[in-house]
C-alpha cells in the first residue's frame, strides 16, 4: 500500500508511474511499447518545462515484451547526456496462472548542467 506522499502521475490518460518525494517511476506498458514516446517523457521529466521543474531520479520499468523498450529508453538518455544509468534490477513476477513474467527496473540519476 502507498504511503502517504506517494501520488499516482499520468501520462496521456495511462497511468505513467509514481512519485515519491521528487523520484519518478515510469512503466512502459503494452500499449506504449514503442521507445519514441517513452524517450520523449523521460527527457521531460528528467529537463522539466515552464510549469514543471525537473526531478532528479527516474525509475523505468517493463514487463515482458516491453523490456527492449525500456533499456532504449534508457540508453537514450544517457547517450543525450540527460541522465545516468545507476541501477539495474532483473526479476520475475509470479503471475495467477503460475507462469512467471520477465521484469525490470532501471533506475537512472538525472545528470547536472554544466
């Protein structure tokens, strides 16, 4: 259960991840599977904009099929200098049915402007 300074955020209808006290979570989902969308809102929660200041960590995740989408995800912004690949975590999700899913968290640090 969430704690009391966790909040829900909400990327284009679909629930896009968490956030806790100024770290992002997002999950790359079925439908979003395609890394340009992806890549494009980690760089705008990693580089903020007018109305939103940038958060200093991000966490990506998938499951399954959607696991090349977060690790290009991942190598982009790190090969466009917006943040650092810090943590990765590989695990499987034990699912009802007994058949486990294949998942994994990137954890990246947001990289200071010089």
């Amino acid at each position: 259960m969430p704690g009391p300074d966790r909040q829900s955020v909400e990327l284009g209808g679909h629930r896009g991840g968490e956030v806790l006290g100024r770290s992002v979570g997002r999950g790359i989902g079925e439908e979003r599977g395609e890394p340009g969308f992806n890549i494009r809102a980690a760089a705008l929660f990693l580089r903020g904009t007018e109305d939103k200041p940038s958060v200093p960590s991000l966490r990506i995740s998938a499951l399954g099929g959607v696991i090349a989408a977060a690790a290009a995800v991942a190598a982009s912004v790190e090969s466009e200098g917006l943040g650092r690949i810090v943590k990765v975590q590989t695990a499987y999700l034990e699912r009802p049915s007994g058949r486990a899913c294949p998942q994994i968290f990137i954890d990246i640090d947001r990289v200071a402007k010089a």
